[in-house]
C-alpha cells in the first residue's frame, strides 16, 4: 500500500432485485455508466489511462475526482487463524486500497466540513473490494489488476475484488460476437487472472447473477451458469479465493441457493458471497450462510458484506439508496463461526445505487448519505 499506492476506484452498483420495470431500467442505468480511474503513487505505469491521477474523461465522477498526491496509507485490518482453520483468509490482514472516492470526496470537503471529511477518511481506510466490469477495458485490465495485487502484496494484505461483467445483470440475451458475447467475456476473464496471479486476493464473482436468474430466457440461464463456472476456474487457478455471490436470501430458499450454487461450480472454489449491496442483518446472514453450507454438505466456506447492515434493512425492502441506514461490522476474518470466512465490505458505503431517494447516478460518491451512514453508526 503505502507509497507504492495505486488505485483503480471502481464503484459497487448494487446486486439487482427480482426484476421490475423500475429495477430493470435501473440496471441498464448500470450498465452505461462509467467509473472513476483515481491514479496514485509510484505504480502509475501499471495503469493504462493514468497521468497524474485524475478521473477518466470517459466517466461521470464526483467534481473533486483529482488527487495529487497518494492519500494516507491505511493501516491493514487484521485477520484471525484460529476461528476459521479451512479460510484462505485467515490470518492475513484485508487489504485498504488508496484513493478510493472516499478518500478523494474527503479531500474535496475538507477545509469547509473537517468533521464530515474525518469521517469519509475514516471510510476510505476500511478495506473495501474495488469493482471490475465493463468499464475497465480487456486491454488494460490485467494492468489495473495487477497494480491492486502488488500493493496487497507490498502490504502483507489481501485486496477484495468484485468481477461484475455478464450481461445477465441487464436481463439481457447473450450477443453471439463482440461485447457481452462469451468469447468476450472469456477473453477479459483471462485478462483479469493474467493480473490476480500469483495472488494472493479474494474475488467475489458476478453479484446478482444467481439470485435473479428468473429473469433470463433458458439458453441465457445456461450460459450464465457455464460462464460463472469457467470464470471461477480461470481466477482460481491464477491464486484467487474465489466466492459467488448468491443475494441475501430474500428471493432464494436455502434449498434453491444450494442448487443453484452447485450449478454454477461451487464445488471447485472456496465459497459463496451473501448480502452483496443489500442490508440484511449479519447474524441473519450468518445464519443463513451456515443453512446453506449444510444443504451443499461441503467444506465450503462463505463471506458477507456488512458495508451498510448497521441497522438492518429499512422498512418495506427498500434496496435502493434507502433511508435511516448505517455502516454495518468493520470487516473481519474473525467472525467466531466456523464456516463464514470474513464479514467484508463489498460495497463501498456512499456509492450511489442509482437516481432513487435523491441519489446521483449509479457508482457516483454521494457524501451526505456516506455521512449518515458513519453517523448513525456510532463514528
């Protein structure tokens, strides 16, 4: 981390609901949206599109998306060895990577709200996944990748990353060539291990894929599943834990989330992913998790995002920028159950989920709702 700071600050959209037509556009909102590149320290010569750390002219980010100079570096946040023995997480601290939007937000806000902006710092030095997809380029992702790793590595730590690439997020059919295709897909996926390896790094693939398959004609729901199991091998063989995400619950019974995780190649990677963007409680989630390990009756493991659970999920279901929330458990390695590998944060809290409730548009850094979110939480 430290001086050889860099940083591609890509933003967690959210993992999509059972579709609506509301839900449905919001998605697609997702999916033509840009994110900011923030470029920082001595390893700029890995990011392609960096040249002094502003943000790329191709993505709507916040107007203070400029930095300077690195941010400070975050201290690691450390791992446990002995509550999960099977975690190739354990024992090793989680990875802060420098100037995210958190960190540049802070900086843009600093001299007339120090106290809001000592909160956003706060935020920024909180291990979080940075988010791959369509807006880092085939022919430059293995570059972002490797940047992320090295400084993981430089700082015995190991960096989160969330793969959200498969047109599947839109509902959306398969292309037979060019972008969204398969043989798309496969190409950037290769790229994105030519960049993990030799890891070490944590991945959680494809958010919302799996819990909202309904929404896919068959021969889509198919290629989805063929696609996240190839995916899942290439990234776990390049030194990857790879975990799939499977949504928070709400839709899928323990039954049918074990199913669908087998289809999809559970078997062959350290786990699944729960409560990606969403709110649900972690004990619930916990819970859950441990329900769902039994029905797979495998050494799986699994972890759950607590970015914004703080308080649960707001009344009625609301997923999207929902009133009253609040930042949920720092993320941990030592989460005193034997099967739940880390309660990480997934989805950098402050994220925009899109232009409901007030919010920008999707990924964009929205400093009042992040200030709520510590505020209610006890920062």
């Amino acid at each position: 981390m430290k001086q050889l700071a860099h940083a591609v600050a890509g933003a967690a959209p959210t993992a999509t609901p059972t579709p609506t037509p509301t839900a449905t556009a919001t998605r697609r909102g997702r999916r033509r949206r840009r994110l900011a590149v923030v470029c920082t320290g001595s390893l700029l010569a890995l990011l392609p599109g960096c040249s002094g750390g502003s943000a790329s002219p191709s993505v709507p980010a916040p107007p203070t998306a400029t930095v300077s100079a690195a941010p400070p570096a975050a201290a690691p946040v450390p791992g446990s060895a002995t509550t999960n023995g099977g975690s190739p997480l354990a024992g090793r601290a989680l990875h802060a990577v420098p100037g995210v939007q958190a960190q540049v937000s802070a900086d843009g806000i600093r001299a007339e709200r120090p106290a809001d902006a000592a909160l956003l710092d706060r935020i920024s030095r909180t291990p979080t996944a940075i988010w791959l997809g369509t807006w880092n380029a085939t022919a430059e992702v293995s570059a972002n990748v490797r940047g992320i790793v090295a400084g993981g590595r430089f700082a015995g730590a190991t960096p989160v990353l969330a793969v959200y690439r498969l047109p599947a997020h839109d509902c959306t059919t398969y292309p037979t060539t060019g972008e969204g295709s398969p043989d798309a897909y496969r190409a950037w996926i290769a790229q994105v291990a030519a960049g993990l390896a030799p890891g070490p790094a944590a991945v959680i693939l494809e958010p919302g894929v799996l819990a909202n398959l309904n929404c896919l004609r068959q021969p889509d729901v198919e290629m989805s599943y063929q696609l996240i199991r190839e995916a899942a091998g290439v990234l776990t063989r390049a030194g990857t834990a790879v975990y799939l995400d499977i949504g928070s619950g709400a839709t899928l019974s323990t039954v049918e989330a074990a199913r669908r995780l087998r289809l999809a190649g559970v078997a062959d990677v350290r786990g699944f992913a729960l409560n990606t963007s969403r709110f649900a409680p972690t004990e619930t989630m916990l819970d859950y998790g441990e329900a769902v390990v039994r029905q797979l009756g495998t050494n799986t493991g699994f972890v759950v995002d607590t970015s914004r659970n703080g308080l649960g999920g707001a009344a009625g279901g609301d997923v999207c920028n929902p009133a009253g929330r609040a930042l949920g458990p720092l993320p941990t390695t030592n989460t005193g159950r034997a099967a739940a590998d880390a309660l990480l944060w997934i989805k950098m809290p402050g994220e925009s989920d899109g232009t409901c409730n007030g919010g920008p548009q999707a990924g964009t850094f929205w400093v009042d709702y992040a200030v709520g979110l510590a505020r209610r939480a006890g920062w």
